[in-house]
C-alpha cells in the first residue's frame, strides 16, 4: 500500500539555528521523493508525515518505522592528533573507543555549559562526528577554535553521505529481508558493507524503548534504499512520529531539551560523560558536580492531566516556579507527555506540579504504555 502526504500546517518545535526556512534545504530523500510538504527540522527540511502520525507511531512500536534522517550532518576528523585533540574536546573518551563502535558526547565550554552534541565514530583510519545540520557550523567553528598546533583536518561528508533511521520490534527483520545483517550488531557497534554495490554503514543506534538502526547511504542511492525497506514491512514515517518516539524514549534533542545554559549532570544523560579520560574542555565544572553529588534540577519525564500546553511552560508548586517543561506530544493510548526540568528533591518526594490548564506528574524514563 503506498503511503499519502498530508497537506497541511504543522509546528514543530523551533530549532535553535539562525537560519531561516527560507535558507533551509531539503534533504536528500525528501528532493527523491518530490514531498508535497517539507518542514523544518534540525536544520533541514523533510517530512513531517506519511499518514497519521499517530499510526506512524504504533509502527515504531510495534512493528517496524523508518524515517529520514537527512538533517543529521556528518564531520571527518584526521590528523596525527586527531585522537588526542578530539578527547580533549568532548565529554566522554576517543581515546578508549575501539574501532567500530560510537559514543554519545557533549560539546562544553570552559564554565561547563553545553554547546552542542554529537556521537562520535571510530573507524581505522579516522573519526566521524555526527550531529545534526543546526549544529554543524557552530561545531565546526568551535572546533576550528582549538585546533591551535595539532595535525587535525575536519572535513564535512555532507556531500556524499545522508541516512534513513529504521526502529521498531521488526527492524532487524525488515533489514534482513533486504540483505542487511544487524542481528549481531551491540548497541553503538557500526560495520560498512555493501547494499546492492552501494557502500553503506550500519549502526545499532541507542533506544530505551525499541530496536533502533541507522543506515548511512551515498544521496544518489536513498530513494531506492528508502522504496525497499518499504516493500520489506517498513512503515515510512514523518518526523511528527519521530519526535513522540524521541519523548517516549525520554531522550533529549539539542536546541529543545538541552540548551546552552545547561549542565551536563542536569540532562541525566550519564551515557555522555567520562570520568577518568583526562582532561577535556569544562572537566572542572562537571568534576566539580560530581564530587558535591548532586544538582538542583534534573531530566524528567512527565504525565499530564487538562491541556496540553507549549513548549516552554512552566511548573510551579503554590504559585512558586519549580521547572519547565521542553516537549510535549500526545502519545498513541491518548495521553498527554512531556519532557523537561525541575528541582529534583521535589520528584524525590513525589510532588505534583501544576501548569497553567493542568498539572504534572514526574515518571520514569521511558515511557510505559498500555496499547492492547
């Protein structure tokens, strides 16, 4: 059954780019596919969705969704220092990452704010550092920075790489049907082979919730990778569905949940911290809250009950401001979720919040749903 596009306004969470839509550019697939609409998104524009996202949603959760990941940027790191240079300008280790496998890292200043995110990849030769294309230019332009006397070259692989997200109980099925074997493949391990003589990488991506892979593609070969994972059983999805995934799962965005006022230990994304890599750029900072134990506000997910409100609202207890929420989306059993921050000793003891139209209960991450 092919899918439709839907023809209509929606607003997607404002990304922290300068850039207007103006100047955005379509991504590879969704130029293939002639999208009826392209939205914004990370820094690109491409689908928001295929069909109800709702019924997007359920694919990703109980059967097999793809997606397009198109506005994730790709940087080649090189040199005789490369590994050096890029440990010490990321939270977690390059120097202890065994080829073949990627780590989730932040971007930090010198006062332990964070500047951007990124997973970084080691291959034989080199590394490659991927984000999304809202962070590229700022990353890039930092890291030029701190390349004072190191033998490090970056390089964007923009040109000749993009990506389709696959995520679901049938993933690693549909890639099998297709030719591609991932059973095998731990969680952040990558190979390269070969898809119908394309050269193509393979990841087992992180996912709380669900089986997640990415597939990084040369452009002149996605329309085809994209149109036979669909004959396969994969279900194309928007970027409407893959927002409520990335909720579900109770995983930040950059830009959204994460924003450079933050500190890496509020985030509660312990995955992208390294505490015995050495030194790196705002070790001090995060050193500094790890030996006091604790911080004032933390990474939560939420539960609510009235309204649903924006982006941005935010939670109070007797009218006094405690938090914020930073996503929001409807879940497919019809409840409404959220993502975002408030003083942790507050969720310790259970309290309640309240938002202008509703209030707020603190769950765990990821989400638990009932969808008999």
């Amino acid at each position: 059954m092919q899918s439709r596009f839907i023809i209509e306004v929606y607003r997607l969470p404002v990304d922290n780019s300068q850039q207007t839509v103006a100047t955005l550019e379509r991504t590879p697939l969704a130029e293939s596919l002639h999208a009826a609409t392209a939205e914004p998104y990370c820094g690109a524009l491409t689908v928001p969705s295929f069909d109800e996202a709702r019924l997007e949603t359920l694919a990703f959760l109980k059967s097999c969704g793809m997606f397009d990941l198109g506005y994730s940027s790709r940087i080649r790191v090189l040199g005789e220092d490369k590994v050096r240079w890029l440990n010490g300008m990321v939270t977690n280790s390059a120097q202890s990452l065994e080829t073949g496998t990627r780590n989730y890292n932040f971007v930090l200043n010198a006062q332990g704010r964070i500047q951007g995110d990124l997973f970084a990849y080691r291959r034989a030769e080199d590394f490659v550092l991927e984000t999304t294309r809202e962070q590229r230019d700022t990353l890039l332009a930092w890291f030029d920075r701190y390349i004072i006397m190191d033998d490090v070259e970056l390089t964007s692989l923009d040109a000749d790489l993009t990506a389709i997200g696959i995520a679901g109980p049938a993933a690693s099925s549909v890639l099998e049907k297709i030719g591609i074997t991932a059973t095998n493949l731990g969680t952040g391990a990558f190979i390269s082979t070969k898809w119908n003589a394309a050269e193509i990488t393979v990841c087992s991506a992180d996912d709380n919730l669900v089986p997640r892979y990415e597939i990084w593609i040369h452009p002149a070969e996605i329309a085809s990778l994209w149109s036979t994972l669909a004959e396969a059983g994969a279900v194309p999805c928007g970027t409407r569905a893959e927002e409520t995934l990335r909720i579900l799962s109770g995983t930040p965005r950059y830009g959204v949940d994460i924003r450079g006022r933050d500190l890496p230990q509020e985030t509660n994304q312990t995955r992208a911290l390294h505490f015995a890599k050495g030194c790196y750029l705002g070790q001090e900072i995060v050193e500094r809250i790890r030996s006091r134990g604790a911080v004032h506000r933390s990474f939560e997910g939420f539960v609510l009950t009235g309204r649903s409100p924006a982006p941005g609202t935010s939670l109070s207890i007797d009218e006094k401001p405690v938090g914020e929420l930073t996503s929001v989306t409807e879940a497919p059993d019809g409840s409404q979720i959220a993502l975002g921050y408030v003083r942790r000793e507050l969720v310790e003891r259970g309290a309640t919040f309240q938002y202008d139209g509703g209030t707020a209960s603190a769950t765990a991450l990821p989400f638990q749903l009932s969808l008999e």
